[in-house]
C-alpha cells in the first residue's frame, strides 16, 4: 500500500463543510471526506506547528520533552522506518519551520521539494522596504518575519503563485512521475491557510465584498481591543478566503489521485496542526507574542476548542466511509501508517494504531485527549478532553526558567511576567456550552481532580521525568 499525508497548517475544523460550516466554500475537501472516514474527535496533542511534525513522524507525545526545537538524530522516525522496508519517501512542503535553521525534518526522505517563501523564510531581498496595507502597529514584527513575506510574494501575479498551489502542483507532478512505483510515502505539508493571509482579492470579496479598510493580514497575537469591528471582520475574511483557496488546489491534488487510480491502493490522510482564535475568547491568534524579536515574549493561552479541535479525514481502499466518534490524536498516525503496511511498531511509539478504527470493527480508540505546548515551560496549560467534558489545567506551581522557547514562529521568546501567575483551572461542558463560554470549575472539582490524575497517569506511561509528571 501507498501513503500519502497531508497537512495544511493553522485550518480550523469548523471552517470546513463536512464538519458543518455553511459560509465557506469547501466543496473539494468536502467531497473527499464523502469518499473517506471523518474522525469527529480528532485532537491537537503537541502544540504548535513544529511539535505536531514531531508528533505524527515520531508517533511520541513529543510536549512531553522537548520544545519548538529540530528533529534529534536518535528519534525513529516514520520516513525512516518505511525507507528502510524498502519504500519510496518524498517530502512536499512549503512550511518553513521544520526545514530552515538546520531543524532536519527532511530525514528519512529520499527526495525532498522545499517550496520557498513562506512567512520566514529569508529568500528573496527586493523589495528593500515592501509596504504594508494597515498601521504597522497593528501586525506582528512587520520589519522582519512580514517584511521576508512582502518580499517572497512581491512578483506574484496569478493565483497559481501562491504557496499552497505550488506546493499542491508539485506533489501532483511527483504523482506523474512516480504512482507506478511500488510502495511510496508522500508527506504534503502546506503552511496555509496560516497567515499573513494572502489569497487572491476574489476570494476575500467571497466573503467581506466592498471593504475599503485597514487590511490586518498578519495581525498582533494579542486581545482583539487593537482591531475595529470591521478589521477584525475582515480578518475572518481573509482567513476564510485562504481556507477556500487551499481548498481549491488541495482539490486538485485529490483529483490527481484519484485520476492515476491511486485511490485503489493507497491510504490518504488530511488534517491539521491546531485552529486558530478569530475574536473567540477575546483572543486573535493563538498565543501572546509582545515586544519585538530581540526581546520577545510568549504567554500561553488556554487552548481551547477553536485551538485543539482539529480535522482529521481519512481515505483506507475498501473501508466503507462514514463518520467515527473515536477519539484520535496525531502521535496516533505514525503507528497506523506501520500497521497498515505490515511493519512492526518501534517500542519508542507512544501513539495507538487506528487501523481497526479505519476497518470499521469500532468506533472507540482513546478514552481521553491530552493537547499542550512544551510541559516544561512556566505554565503550559494542557487541555484535557473526555466525553462531553473539557478541563483546561495549569500545573500546581509555576517553575523559574530562563529557557527561551520558540513557539509560535521559530523567533526565540522569553516568558513573559504573566506567564508566572498561575491562572485557574477552568472546565467545561461541552454539550451545554459547546463554545466554551462559561467554565463550571467550581461545580467539578472532583472531575478536575481526576483530569489531573488521568493526565499525570498518562505521563508516567509514556516514561516522561518525574519531575515534569510531579507539577501535575
């Protein structure tokens, strides 16, 4: 059998179709999921866009050791592990992060495609000084990370030139040239719809026709008082536009597929990092970031629904399709992927194979979802699910650290002061309040005390230090 993975950066679950969006236009995803398994319960578990990498070719709970950071050279890898048997692997990506910087998550690849450009990527030097369309003090570092972007896409003239068609174009054209080969493993990795927010203007006007504003493209990671309600309504709309956009040549590579008939042999997976907030809990982002990149810093916020909620559709040859209420997370792909190849699973794993899941003997994989940034930060929150109920927990006590950490963006950030007042614990009922407006922590604390204990169980499990399991 043939794999093919694909991720599309910062796409929120509910801004697709086939998980009950009505106002964005989503029609190629949508019918691929009609062809394939949709996992409902599909949940962020290392946090950001780096640690969910590590996370689904390590098959680990990556949070549990180590930051943002680049890929070890003693971790087992699943482009490895497939090379190995024998396997054709080929990496598409457009998504700076895992690539620049020597962070090596080409390993294992025989062949890699690195399409250039996206947010941080120092390619192109012209223009000297790229204009903007809003107040700078409105965009995060826009004489830096925003200013490589302006640059990389200044001689852009079709929508072919974005960065999610090329890279789409490219693994298609990888498709052409290699589907009659035996065994294969293409990883597709696209960094939109994150932002700067980009797309075509038709398909912005899609979704805010007639707006003459500010245009925030690559807004503050901050509260949502520094936006008008019409820029922050725009924003949705540039974000909504770029879903529509990967959509459009996400579709076309499922067209590929499906015209070299590699849909018969071959298991296509498509999902996400994490969401994003568009105002939801006062937030826009999916972070803190204050200060500019010589002295950064990061405060984590909690990461809720619209963050850890994340898409995972699934195309098995000869499973029936439908939905699943199984609950799933990305360090769960890796030992499926080597199941349904017929290869052992290495003991380093600490993901569960899905295959029974995808065969449609159950609808039950996880009992519970564990989503959180590095654990070893000062005060990570980790988002724990199970049924209806979602805990949001903080450790017991802050520690002093003066490790920088790069999440959200590759620049290295100090925790910031608030980061060290412990907030409090919040907990929710997802089937009353589904948008998580009002915690009912003092209702629970039973139930948070043992979201707790199920969260440090699973710690131990998978052999993390004591001294992190302790600070739960």
């Amino acid at each position: 059998m043939n794999f093919i993975l694909i991720v599309s950066d910062t796409l929120r679950r509910d801004h697709l179709g086939c998980y009950g969006n009505d106002w964005i236009s989503t029609p190629h995803i949508d019918r691929f999921a009609e062809r394939s398994l949709v996992f409902d319960q599909c949940y962020a578990g290392s946090f950001p866009t780096v640690p969910n990498r590590r996370d689904i070719i390590t098959g680990r709970f990556t949070a549990s050791y180590t930051p943002w950071a680049p890929l070890s050279l003693d971790e087992t890898i699943l482009s490895e592990v497939l090379l190995d048997a024998g396997y054709l692997t080929m990496m598409v990506c457009d998504c700076p992060h895992i690539l620049e910087n020597g962070y090596h998550y080409d390993r294992g690849f025989e062949g890699f495609e690195w399409i250039r450009g996206q947010e941080s990527d120092r390619w192109r030097t012209d223009p000297e000084k790229p204009a903007h369309r809003c107040e700078s003090k409105k965009l995060r570092w826009p004489d830096s990370l925003l200013k490589y972007h302006r640059r990389n896409s200044a001689r852009w003239r079709h929508e072919s030139d974005r960065f999610v068609a090329r890279t789409m174009a490219a693994a298609s054209e990888w498709l052409e040239d290699n589907y009659k080969r035996k065994n294969f493993l293409l990883y597709v990795d696209t960094f939109d719809p994150h932002e700067p927010w980009d797309a075509p203007q038709w398909y912005v006007d899609m979704y805010d026709p007639g707006y003459d504003r500010q245009v925030v493209d690559y807004p503050l990671y901050a509260r949502t008082d520094f936006l008008t309600p019409a820029e922050l309504k725009h924003c949705r709309a540039l974000y909504a536009a770029e879903v529509s956009l990967v959509d459009r040549w996400v579709g076309r590579l499922f067209e590929r597929i499906e015209d070299l008939g590699l849909l018969e042999n071959t298991m296509v997976l498509f999902t996400t990092d994490h969401g994003f907030l568009h105002g939801e809990h006062g937030f826009i982002g999916k972070a803190l970031v204050t200060g500019e990149p010589a002295d950064a810093a990061l405060t984590y916020i909690p990461l809720y629904e619209e963050i850890s909620h994340i898409p995972c559709i699934v195309h098995l040859p000869g499973a029936k399709p439908g939905r699943t209420d199984a609950v799933v997370q990305p360090m769960d792909i890796m030992p499926t992927v080597l199941e349904q190849a017929g290869l052992p699973i290495p003991e380093t794993v600490h993901g569960r194979s899905f295959c029974p899941v995808l065969k449609r003997t159950t609808d039950h994989h996880r009992r519970v979802a564990f989503s959180a940034p590095f654990l070893g930060t000062v005060n990570p929150p980790v988002t724990v699910t199970q049924d209806r109920w979602s805990a949001i927990l903080y450790p017991r006590a802050s520690i002093a650290t003066d490790q920088l950490d790069a999440a959200v963006d590759g620049v290295s950030k100090r925790q910031s002061t608030a980061s060290a007042e412990r907030p409090a614990d919040l907990f929710f009922d997802l089937k009353a309040d589904p948008c998580q407006l009002t915690s009912v922590a003092e209702l629970h604390p039973e139930s948070i005390k043992e979201a707790r204990k199920e969260f440090a169980v699973f710690l131990r499990q998978i052999g993390t230090q004591e001294g992190i399991v302790g600070r739960w």
